[in-house]
C-alpha cells in the first residue's frame, strides 16, 4: 500500500496551499503493483497553490 499525506494551509491573502507527499510501497504490494502495471515509487513533494478569490468553473458568454 502506498500511503500519502496532504497539508492544507489557507493564507492571509485568501489562497489554499496543498502540500501532498507518498512513502514507498510495501514489499507485499509491489507484486500487485507489477502484475497490474502500476508504478510503485513515491511521487515526491507536490505544493499546489490555489488562488480561492478566481472561479474554476469554466463560464460561457451570455
């Protein structure tokens, strides 16, 4: 089983800072893993920065 942990932060300025990181599979997981094709490596540190002020629904022109 690959595990992750994520941090979420709101700042002053109105934003969400997700920070996301993944340990190693377990020995016992990796066989799945490779039968099924999957990468079992962690995926490092990941820092999304999200401006919670600017919509991300898409908007059509009236």
């Amino acid at each position: 089983m690959i595990k992750e942990s994520a941090i979420y932060q709101q700042t002053k300025k109105g934003r969400t800072i997700n920070l996301r990181t993944t340990t190693q599979a377990e020995p016992c997981h990796r066989q799945i893993y490779d039968a099924l094709g999957v990468n079992y490596g962690p995926i490092g540190k990941i820092k999304l920065i999200i401006d919670n002020k600017k919509s991300v629904v898409p908007t059509r022109p009236p």
